[in-house]
C-alpha cells in the first residue's frame, strides 16, 4: 500500500480555499509594505525586555520541535524528518544568540555577532528546509551532521563574545552594506522552493502537519524579506519578531492536534511507510503463561510481567539496537534492520535472544514456579508500514517474514532460542541443533527450525 493510501485523507481543500489559505499567509508581506510606504505608520517602540523575552520564547517553541522531529527521525530512521530537525534547530540556536543580543542582557555593548546571528540562523534553516523537501536514504550521517551544526553555533557563540574577526565589530545595522540582502535572496529561495515542494505531497493526500510546515516555510521566508528592510525598533522590526514566533507557533499547532502516535507521519518519506527491506524479527512469549494466570492474582501476573520485561527489554533494545514494535501480554515482538541501518541484523537478533534468555533466566531462578520464555528468531523480506488512522497509529512491520518468526518462536523450548534457515545461514559459525522438519501453521511446506545454543 502507497503513502498516498495510507494516510487519511480527513481534510478536504477546494482551490477556493487553497486561494484563501495563500491569501491570509501573504498579509503579513502586504502590512510590511503598507508600514514601508506609510512611515508615519511605522512607529518606534523600544522596549528591551519585550524583545528578550519575545525572541527567547521563539527559541524555544523552535527547540522543542527540534528535539520532538529529531527524536521521531531517529526512531523511524526518516531523512526528511531529520532535516526539518536541523531546521528547527538552526533556528532556536541562533534565536537564542540573538536574545542574548538584547542591550543590557549579556553585554552592555551591541554585539555583531549577536545581532546577526537571527538572519544567519533562518538562512541556515532554509538549507535544511530545502533539503527536507528532496529524497533521501538512510540517515546514518544524521548524527554528525547535528553534532556539526551545535559545533558551528558554538562556535559563532564564542567569536561573538571574543569579538574575533569576522564578528569583532559592535554593531552591524540590520541594513548595513547589504549583508542581509545577500543572504535573504537565496533564503527566500529555498524556502520558497521548499514550500511548493511541500504543495505538492499535500495536494496529494492533504494533512494539517504538511499544511502546518508549509505555512511555516511561507512565513519563515517573509520574516526574512522583513528583515532586510525593517528599521530598529520600527513596528516593521517587530512584524519579523512575530512571524518567526507565528512560524513555529503554526506547527506546534498542528503537531498538538495530530494523534499523539506518530505525530509526524504525515512527513515521513515514502520508503518509511510502505518500503520493504532485509531485516530480523525476534519474537518472544512465556510458556505457559496461560496457565499460571488462571492460578494468580492478575496483580501477581502484572508483577510477574514487569519484572521480566525490565530486565529482558535492555538487553535487546540498548545492547543489541532492536527496536520493541509492541508488546502485548507476555508477548514481546522486536524488529532489527527497520531503518536499514543494521547490515549485521541476524547476529544482532540472535544475540539479543541469547542475552534476553540469560538476563530472563536470572530472574527465573530467583522464582523457579514462574514460567519461562521462548525466543524465535526468523530473517527475510518484510514490508516497512505505517498502519492504521487518527486514534490508533503504528509504524510496524508485516509480511511473510514477520509471520514465520512468530511460528518458530511457538516450537523453541522453553528458556531457549529457535531460528529459521534464513537466519541461520547468515550466523555460519553459530552452534545450533537441529530440531528438526517442523510445519507451521500457514505454510505449505514444512520448514527446518534450528536451537541456537551459541554465537561464536
């Protein structure tokens, strides 16, 4: 099933409204033009805590996107989440250095570096936002890439107290030499680039969160235009003060009203929603367990679970990097190569059976009625899919592969590991046995499944 199809299609937008939507995001652009050619309109307002407080809260609102895209990119292994990340991110940085700006706050002198450091930040973000809107694949240089831009405003942070060349002056207008010009044409550029790109996935399958970023992307880039023409303290000045809060205002927005599952899913790129990929699925039950909650105490077999899964779950999950698709019950299913980052997932997977065993087995001896796990391990091709609708969203996997893991794990004995011949191909130097021909349920032909006793 396509992204297209996958997503809900709960808003409907005639080109009316289209036109409306345009038309309200340009009013800003045309109050900017009207305070341009009115001067007597354009009046001055100096009032320095306003202006701290108003741009640090920006910052912030910009910070807490960063860190909710970032961790969504990193847990769904999506690019252009990422992307929007660093957008996000390169805005709140900068943002934050230019609060710091504000006279009498941090130095009792206008600071160049500080003073430049809002357009630097919005053109750095229109970079990323232009990226956002491209295909990408994979996101295992995604960390550097973060790490680089914390680096780079760092280190724009500390030329601008030290006042080192370029940023040694102690002020730089905001119309000065054409500084802002040069970077505001190919900011407004990208993004506007950005946006129409955007258009185009929300045209076809149209969502608050796509609306959201691409209203976002449209006042990023007027913010921008005010920037360059604006006067000190003017109530043009301000107006890009209130866009860059309006920006992210409008996506923190939308993300509060999406189904709190998979906030951004209406970003994710097409192969993070419906792509297939080579990946090992672990799945893992207790023998048993029905019986034993017949005879207890459903707070006892609550008990029970819990602590089993607090020292089953790391080992698989921090240990090995398997990723907890769901639990239900006693039943734990972990996916390893779901982001197609993990080329070595069937050792991984097998790895992580063992250590789940040994970490369970502890925990066994100490309550030797308690009923024991079984771990079954299969490797193959599944479908990467992003399932359901608002009030129940998972991004999950399905698929022959998932389904044969889950049979295997019903034959493995109790406190061992089972693996498919797919897996065990890939593990040449593991100690297994044998157990045999075995039909499973669904298949036509009987399948030999292993007892993984060793990894060497």
């Amino acid at each position: 099933m396509s992204e297209h199809q996958l997503s809900e299609r709960k808003f409907v937008y005639s080109p009316a409204m289209v036109g409306l939507t345009a038309l309200v995001l340009l009013i800003p652009l045309a109050g900017l033009l009207l305070l341009l050619n009115r001067p007597r309109l354009n009046v001055h307002w100096e009032h320095h805590p306003a202006h701290f407080w108003l741009v640090l809260l920006t910052a912030a609102l910009s910070a807490v996107l960063a860190y909710a895209t970032g961790a969504a990119a990193v847990r769904r292994g999506d690019a252009r989440v990422l992307f929007v990340s660093l957008a996000f991110l390169s805005a709140a940085g900068f943002l934050g250095l230019h609060a710091l700006a504000t006279p009498k706050v941090l130095l009792d002198t206008p600071n160049a570096g500080f003073t430049l450091a809002t357009p630097v930040g919005v053109a750095l973000a229109s970079v990323f936002a232009f990226l956002s809107s491209l295909h990408w694949s994979g996101i295992t240089w995604g960390r550097r890439l973060r790490v680089a831009l914390l680096v780079l405003m760092a280190l724009w942070a500390a030329a601008s107290v030290l006042r080192l060349w370029p940023l040694h002056q102690t002020a730089v207008p905001e119309v000065a030499d054409g500084i802002l010009a040069v970077l505001a044409v190919p900011t407004v550029l990208l993004y506007a680039i950005a946006a129409g790109r955007y258009l185009q996935t929300w045209w076809a399958r149209p969502s608050l969160m796509l609306l959201s970023m691409i209203a976002a992307f449209v006042l990023l880039a007027e913010a921008m235009i005010a920037l360059v023409f604006a006067t000190n303290w003017a109530l043009s000045w301000w107006e890009w003060h209130l866009l860059l809060l309006g920006a992210f205002v409008l996506v923190v927005v939308g993300v509060r009203i999406q189904w709190h599952e998979e906030r951004f899913a209406d970003l994710y790129q097409e192969d993070t929603v419906s792509g297939q990929r080579e990946l090992s699925v672990l799945f893992a039950d207790l023998q048993g367990f029905t019986s034993f909650s017949e005879r207890h105490d459903p707070v006892e077999v609550t008990a029970m679970l819990n602590t089993y899964f607090e020292v089953v779950v790391p080992p698989v999950v921090r240990r090995h990097g398997g990723d907890v698709d769901r639990i239900i019950g006693d039943a734990l299913m972990v996916t390893f190569n779901k982001r197609g980052d993990q080329p070595d997932h069937a050792r991984r997977a097998a790895a992580a059976g063992l250590a789940l065993q040994e970490a369970a087995a502890a925990v066994q001896a100490e309550h030797p009625n308690w009923p024991r796990f079984r771990v079954g391990i299969n490797t193959g091709i599944a479908s990467v899919s992003l399932l359901g609708t608002e009030g129940g969203r998972t991004h999950t996997v399905i698929g022959d592969t998932v389904n044969v893991a889950s049979r295997i794990e019903g034959k493995a004995p109790g406190g061992g590991v089972a693996i498919g011949p797919a897996t065990k191909e890939r593990l040449p130097q593991a100690r297994t046995e044998s157990l045999g021909m075995v039909s499973l349920k669904g298949k036509t032909e009987p399948v030999e499944v292993y007892h993984l006793i060793e990894l060497r």
